[in-house]
C-alpha cells in the first residue's frame, strides 16, 4: 500500500480479491492523490457491448452532450473524484467499476505497453498460489511481485461449519439442478452424492483449476463456493466427465467456450 501509486495496476488471482483491493486503492488514492484522475473500467455485463460508442460517466461536454468513447471490454477511461465516488455509490455493476485492479482471467489477451503501468503486483488468497496464475501473470506484464492477501475476517473455518447432513443436502440441490438441465438437454446424468464427496477428498477439497480451496457453506453469488464443471460440455454430468472447481472459474471456462 504505502508503495502504491495510481499509475501502478493490481493483477489479482480472484473476483473477490480484485473487488477488496478496488476499495483500498481509492481510499488511498482520495487520502494521497487527491489531484488526480480516478481510473474506471469499462466492463459491460453484455460483452458484445464493444466497439461500440459508450457514454463516459460525469458531467455534460461543453457542448451539452455526453461525453462518449469507442470502447472495449477493460478498456480504462479517467474520470473526477466526484464522478468516481457516484460510480461507487449508484454505477457499480452496472458496466463500470474501479479501474485499479484486473483478474488474470480478464488479463488475458491483454497487452500493457504503457511503460508507467509495468509495475503490476499479484494478489491472491491465502493458501496455494496455482502455478497456472504466477505464469498468466507473468505473460501479461515486465515487472511482477507476489502479494498474499490475508482472508476475511471471520472467513476461516468457513467449510467445517457444516454437518455431514448439511453438507450432503448442498450437495444433492445442486446435483438436482444439473440433472434438471441434463433431461432437458437430452444428456446422459448419473452423479450420486458420494462421488462428490470422493472428489472432493481426492483433490484435498481444492479447486481443480486455481488450487483455492472450495467453500460448502457460502453466500449465493460466492465465486468460491463448489461446483461441479464438465470437462467435456457436449456430454453430461457423468463421473468420468467431471472435476470440481470453484464457481468463478466455472464461469470463466463457461464463457470462454461460448465466445470460441
């Protein structure tokens, strides 16, 4: 933190992570830099929002018109304190975000020419950093560190809340879904709840994608929480043609096949 500067960006392993980072980063770029633009992220929930013209947040142009850019996903635009702070409070998550940090998965493809952007810092869980990560990262910028960021408060232990009974029932509502989704596809489905459980014993209750570790007890939209991902998307759930990864990366995969 005490390093940081605003020309500098955050390469982060996770959503979660990415999004406690963005809130550090402006309270120390409103306390410290306050005479400078704030940085903005232009990320659509519709991806084929691109090459398109965008209407920029702020204040009217001198013309009485919106200020408007061709953008792309990830593209950064700069923006005043004032129009930061009402993205923060009213935009956010609505196409815009804090433009201090970007995932690995949304790096890729990226290329950081800007000379004053190459100091880039990685910032992860606790836990295992997947070799997978360190070399995504590594191809997007020239200078790299490796920062661990400490979990939540009152996040440790969150998996072992959970009776075995409890654990089961997360299991069978989620298998219950994908079978729903199997018939309607016309696929093959024959996942049994205590598959799930030897996989998750033999992959040590880890991500088979990112090596974090998978939550059972969680919020709804918890990136981290289990799922049971497809290796092969034309086929079903079947044990032969599963692996367990964390929902964020699940999605990744998901989207990046849509997009080939």
């Amino acid at each position: 933190m005490e390093a940081w500067k605003p020309a500098d960006w955050t390469l982060s392993s996770r959503q979660k992570v990415r999004d406690r980072a963005q809130m550090r980063l402006f309270e120390r770029h409103e306390k410290h830099f306050s005479d400078l633009p704030i940085p903005l992220l232009y990320r659509p929930k519709d991806t084929r929002r691109q090459n398109i013209m965008i209407t920029i947040p702020g204040p009217l142009v001198l013309d009485g018109r919106p200020d408007q850019q061709e953008l792309v996903p990830n593209d950064v635009v700069e923006v005043s304190m004032q129009t930061a702070r009402e993205v923060v409070d009213v935009l956010w998550g609505q196409d815009w975000a804090l433009g201090y940090a970007i995932t690995v998965h949304s790096s890729q493809g990226l290329t950081i020419a800007d000379p004053k952007k190459s100091g880039l810092s990685m910032t992860s869980c606790s836990g295992p950093i997947s070799h997978i990560w360190l070399c995504q990262g590594w191809s997007t910028c020239t200078s790299f560190e490796t920062v661990v960021c400490p979990p939540e408060e009152g996040s440790e232990g969150v998996t072992n809340t959970l009776t075995e009974q409890q654990l089961r029932n997360a299991i069978t509502k989620k298998l219950v879904a994908h079978k729903q989704q199997d018939q309607a596809k016309g696929l093959r489905f024959n996942l049994k709840v205590d598959q799930i459980l030897e996989l998750k014993e033999a992959q040590d209750n880890h991500c088979a994608a990112c090596n974090i570790e998978l939550l059972w007890a969680y919020q709804p939209k918890d990136t981290q929480q289990f799922s049971i991902d497809r290796l092969d998307n034309s086929m079903g759930h079947i044990r032969d043609n599963i692996r367990l990864t964390c929902l964020e990366c699940n999605q990744k995969r998901g989207a990046a096949a849509l997009s080939a």
